[in-house]
C-alpha cells in the first residue's frame, strides 16, 4: 500500500481514505483572496464551517460545498 501526499504538504492519504477532506484552510471565503493549488481542491473556510472546491486554477473559481454556518 502507497501513502500519496497532496500537493499543499499538510497531511498525508492512503488509498482507503476519502479525498473530501480538506486540502487547505482559509479564514474566510476564499475567493479572489486563495490561488488554488490544482483543480478539485477543496478548502476548509475556518470562519463560516464551509467547505469551498477549485473549479479551475482561477483564485475566483471557488464554489462552496457545504452551506456556512
């Protein structure tokens, strides 16, 4: 079994693992404010509970997930 590490270095995934888990967390909505490291990230926003994913590698192609709290 292969451990794979995400580009952002933060923690590592085995292959048994879900990869909704964040790659990332940002106070706050990250778009225009977080450039994203690959398309399909996913960000945790620390101050609304939200989860956000790139769409593409625009810093403005954030979508949210999760509505916030």
């Amino acid at each position: 079994m292969a451990i794979v590490h995400n580009k952002a270095h933060s923690q590592a995934y085995a292959p048994d693992v879900s990869f909704c888990s964040p790659n990332r967390v940002n106070a706050g909505e990250p778009n225009t404010t977080l450039t994203p490291q690959f398309a399909g990230e996913i960000v945790l926003d620390t101050a609304g509970n939200c989860l956000w994913k790139a769409i593409t590698l625009a810093n403005n192609s954030w979508v949210a997930l999760t509505p916030p709290n």
